[in-house]
C-alpha cells in the first residue's frame, strides 16, 4: 500500500491553482450575468448572430417556431464551418 504526501510545494501550486480556477469561473459567470436577454412575444437564439437575426426576422413576419428553426438552421449551415 503506497501513502501519497503532497509536498509544500505541491500544496501551494494547488492552492494557487484552485484559487485561479475560482477566479476565472466567477469572471465567466459575471460576464454571463450581464448578458441577459428578455422577450415580450418571441425571441431567438442561436450560436451566430446572423442566424438568431434571421430567425427573429421569421417570428416578427408572424412565422411559427418551426420556421424560424428552419430559417436559423439554413443560415447556421452557410455560416458555421
């Protein structure tokens, strides 16, 4: 039976490690925090900007959530490589 005994050394790199990793999660999520979106009727959502507009742009000229899908997944095909 092998007994691990982290050295000092190891103790504080994990220690600074964990304090970075703490650091860089809260800055994501304050990040995130600001960026909320609300909708009255319809909203769109998409990993592009010019999908989430087309799609939106489906909604407003009265389409229904399928055709925005539709719409967002076309321009996502030409944009996304």
């Amino acid at each position: 039976m092998r007994i691990f005994i982290a050295t000092r050394r190891e103790r504080a790199f994990r220690f600074v490690l964990w304090i970075f990793l703490g650091i860089a999660l809260g800055l994501s999520s304050s990040a995130q925090a600001a960026r909320v979106a609300r909708g009255e009727k319809a909203m769109a959502a998409t990993a592009h900007p010019l999908a989430s507009k087309a799609a939106a742009g489906v909604l407003r000229d009265g389409g229904t959530a399928a055709d925005a899908f539709v719409a967002a997944a076309l321009v996502l095909s030409v944009v996304e490589p």
